[in-house]
C-alpha cells in the first residue's frame, strides 16, 4: 500500500469510536494526525498518545464543528503547527434514537442539533480549512475531504428520521463540494453500516444480532474497515471524487 508519509490529517470527532480507528490507521500508514475533539479532550488526548509515531508528532485540537470560529482558530493552528491540511475527514456526528413514528418526540432542538452537527459541521470544517487543503501540490497530487455518511442516507432507516436526512444531505453535499473544490481537493463520502463500535456495543445484543442478520454478510461493521475506506480512498482511489464509497456488508439488498 501507498504510504502518506509527510501528509497532515485533521479527524473531526476524532476520539469517537469509527474516529478513532480512523485516526489509528491514517497514523500507522504514515500521517501526522490532528484529532480533533469538541468535549472528548481527555479521550483525544489519551488517543494521541496511542498512535503510531511520526517525525512530526501528533496532536489534539479542539475542533467544535459548530462553532465557526472555533473551527477558523483550529485552522489557523494547523497552519502554524504544520503548514499543511493534506486529509480531512469529517467524522464528528450526533444522534438520538427515536421511533421513526413518533413525530412529537423528534422535538425542534434535536432537529436543530442533529444537522448543525451532521450537515453544517462538515461543511463548516471544509469551509475553515480550504486554504490549506487547496494550497498547491505537485503536479497530479491532491488533497482529500472523507466525510462519514451512513447507509441510512440510502435505506432511511435508523436512529431516526432526521439522522437519516441528515446522512442524504452529507451525501449530496459531498457531490456539490466534489465539482466546487475540483481539480485540487476530491471530496468523498464513506458510509457504513452499523459498525461494532463501544457504544454499540452497549446495546441490547438481541437487537444487535438482528441488525447483523439483515445484512447479507451476516455481521455489524468494524470501525477498522470503515478506517481501511478512508486510507483506500487517500492511498489508491486518486482518480475517485464525487461518489460514496459504501462499508454495508451489503444492508441495502436485504
């Protein structure tokens, strides 16, 4: 495999349970990681201490995704820090589970939290770190935006509606971002299914048997192959913009 020594990588919600692998992986294949957190910032600093080494150390920043100018701050430092953004994976998400028919419970706040965090965040990190992400490269080379979808922008079933919607939309912006930053950033979507993460993991395991037993597969994702997209997509897929790498085991054909 292609490795990306020399490459920065900012996560956003880097601490989390798929940002986690994530960050490990983009590591071992030789980035210099900025894990960006929003609360996490004992977890991301813990995490930091875990990756694989890199002449140039890693680090955690604060990254809200809500906050603007927080986010601009948090550009600026990896402008000071290491003069360069070369991956940014938008990873940083919110949900809360809510019967898909129970309209009243899905209340305007969490409506509001969910695509703030979902949608607007990983447009807002674009948006922050463009300078550094369109800097020039050499001839043929390009920087790459992840952003982690799920299958529920396709299948529409999961924690609840407005996640489901929120996930098209990341789908879709992917798209748009694709054409408005081209040639010199692709913009991707990787969406998985229902990874194995802790927090999963916590859960009822009859209900996590079922979900496993929809997919064709016949098992949950790992957060290390949903890794493995995101380093594919900055190692091997250099002519890939514009689409959505899926990480479902298959969950949509059942």
């Amino acid at each position: 495999m292609a490795n990306l020594n020399g490459h920065v990588a900012v996560v956003t919600g880097g601490a989390g349970g798929i940002g986690e692998a994530i960050c490990m992986a983009l590591a071992q294949a030789g980035c210099t990681v900025v894990v960006g957190y929003n609360s996490s910032r004992d977890g991301a600093e813990a995490l930091v201490k875990r990756l694989a080494p890199n002449p140039v150390p890693h680090v955690a920043l604060r990254a809200p995704v809500t906050d603007s100018a927080a986010m601009a701050s948090l550009a600026r430092e990896v402008q000071q820090r290491f003069g360069s953004c070369d991956v940014l994976v938008n990873c940083a998400g919110t949900t809360r589970f809510v019967p898909h028919d129970d309209l009243d419970a899905l209340d305007d706040a969490l409506i509001d939290q969910i695509l703030a965090t979902n949608v607007r965040g990983p447009f807002a990190a674009v948006r922050a770190l463009r300078a550094l992400l369109q800097a020039p490269r050499a001839p043929g080379k390009t920087a790459l935006v992840v952003n982690i979808s799920s299958i529920a922008a396709v299948t529409a079933m999961g924690s609840n509606v407005m996640y489901c919607a929120s996930k098209a939309a990341v789908d879709n912006m992917t798209k748009s971002l694709a054409r408005a930053l081209a040639p010199s950033v692709r913009v991707l979507s990787v969406s998985p299914g229902l990874a194995d993460t802790e927090f999963v993991k916590s859960m009822d395991p009859l209900w996590r048997d079922e979900q496993a037993a929809r997919t064709p597969l016949r098992r949950l994702a790992m957060p290390e192959e949903v890794a493995a997209a995101v380093v594919a997509a900055a190692t091997h897929l250099t002519f890939t913009t514009g689409t959505v790498i899926p990480v479902d085991g298959g969950r949509p054909l059942a």
